[in-house]
C-alpha cells in the first residue's frame, strides 16, 4: 500500500454536498479524521498502517483548513520524513507563530519557536521541518527509545552528527538540550535497523550490566528458545547475539531474516537476533537471567 497516497485522500465538508458524506460514511468508504475532515478508509491488517495513513490524512486536513504560515514538526515531521519511531504520534505537531487560545483544538500541539528558511522543506505537498531541524527537535522531546530511534537512522547520513552538535550547542539552556546531547552521544550510526536501536536501549532495563548477562526469549507456544547475550560493546548498551539453538532444531534468525550465526562469521551486527521470526518474537515473553 502506499501509505502517501493513501494519507492524502482528505475532504472537507465543502467538498461534498451532505447527501454524498453521509452515505460514504455510512457506507464505511470514509472516516472522519478530524473535526470538518474525511478520510478514506484504509483496509489493512496492520493497525500501524492504519495509524499511520490516519495521522497523514489528519496532516493534510490541518494544512488545508488553517491559515497562514505553519510546519509540520517533531513526532510529525518524522513520520513524513519516515523516520522509524517507536509510536504513531495521536496528536499532530505543528510549529506556527502566535500564542493558541484556549479554544485551540487539542488534537494539535502547538510549538513557538523561530523557524529559518534553512530548516523548512516540502514532503508530499505539505510544509514541514527539515530532517536536521526534525532530529533535533525530536532528540529534545521524545523519549529515550523513540529519540534514539531518530537519531539511529539520522546519523547514517554523513556529516548530520556535527551539525546537530552545533545545533545543540547553540540552544544550550533551553529546555531538553542537555538531554538531546547526553542522546547524541550514545546514538549508533551503525545500527541496522529499529529493532537493533529497540534491542540496545531496552535490553539493560531488564538484564544486569554485570559482564555475562544473558536473555533468554521464548516463544508463546513453547516452540523455540534461544540465548541473547553482550558481543558488540556500545556506548548506550550490549548489543545482542543469538546462539542459534532452538526446541524444534531450527537456526536462530536475525531481525533481516536469515540466520544469526552466519551474519556474526561474515562480520554483520544483525538487528534483532531472534529464535524464530520477527512476529514470534513481537509476542515473546523476555526471561532474564544474569549468569556469574
């Protein structure tokens, strides 16, 4: 499905005489999106699709029913950039000058901050943060997992990591800053996918840090089993490993879907190095147990 294709199928109650919205709503072909707005219905499985379609469908609604000058930002901005984030945004970002009432609808947050010309692009015919102004702004906001998950896919781009340095640096004493630098410095250029940043960031609030920490992750059905344990050393974490074993005889999969064993021998950090599949492991259960 293409998701932008789909997020920018909006109408306004303008554009619909009320005969034709009321049957296409009651038909199920459109949704309402936001106060005055319709979508059409996205037929998916996955409800993150569905999010996601949603939340772009919101965008183009507020960038057609507001006036003056805005930029989509933060949560926002990074998933027109398509960025990976650890959740969909619910409410819609937005830098705009002025003060809001407090009438102002509260499915939109509202930032006041100056906006230079260098940081304000165009994605899919919507105004929006650039991805340095988007990186910085996320690293000062979101949380720990969703920030680095930002800053991960950022920083494989050469040259990014000085320039948000020099960002930081200038809004020393604002709000977040200091924690957006403590972020930049743990971030990996090198992580290959969400799920290894996820892996790296989660992993020490259920393991030891004492050397030897291992988890072991097992499969609902009991089919499966198998050891992560610290190889790679990380400024924020351990990356994982995968031994390989299983219940049922079969190879440990990595998160880019082949086997752990023969990524590690080529030299490859694989994501999420798991028994089985990635939609097994989603709905694992995480056993931890430090090993002196």
């Amino acid at each position: 499905m293409d998701e932008r294709a789909a997020g920018a199928v909006v109408y306004l109650t303008g554009d619909l005489d009320r005969n034709t919205l009321e049957k296409a709503v009651r038909a199920g072909t459109l949704q309402r999106v936001r106060r005055g707005a319709y979508g059409a219905v996205v037929e998916s499985e996955d409800r993150y699709v569905r999010e996601r379609v949603r939340a772009r469908q919101q965008m183009h609604a507020i960038a057609r029913q507001l006036e003056g000058p805005l930029w989509f930002s933060h949560d926002s901005a990074a998933l027109l950039h398509r960025l990976p984030l650890d959740r969909v945004p619910s409410r819609t970002h937005l830098l705009r000058p002025g003060r809001a009432s407090a009438r102002a609808d509260q499915t939109i947050v509202r930032h006041r901050a100056a906006v230079a010309e260098a940081d304000m692009t165009m994605v899919d015919a919507l105004p929006v943060t650039t991805v340095l102004r988007t990186a910085v702004d996320c690293a000062m906001t979101m949380s720990d997992l969703g920030a680095f998950m930002v800053l991960d896919r950022v920083l494989a781009e050469p040259g990014l990591r000085e320039q948000i340095a020099d960002r930081l640096a200038g809004r020393r004493g604002a709000s977040g800053s200091a924690k957006a630098r403590w972020r930049l410095d743990r971030a990996d250029r090198r992580a290959e996918s969400a799920g290894e940043t996820a892996t790296r960031e989660t992993r020490p609030r259920w393991c030891s840090r004492r050397s030897g920490a291992r988890t072991r992750s097992s499969g609902r059905d009991g089919s499966s089993s198998g050891w992560c344990g610290p190889i790679w050393p990380a400024p924020a974490g351990c990356l994982p490993r995968c031994t390989g074993g299983s219940r049922s005889g079969q190879p440990g999969v990595s998160g880019s879907g082949e086997c752990a064993a023969p990524a590690m021998a080529r030299g490859r950090r694989p994501g999420w190095a798991i028994p089985a599949a990635w939609g097994r492991y989603r709905r694992a259960r995480l056993h931890v147990r430090s090993i002196a």
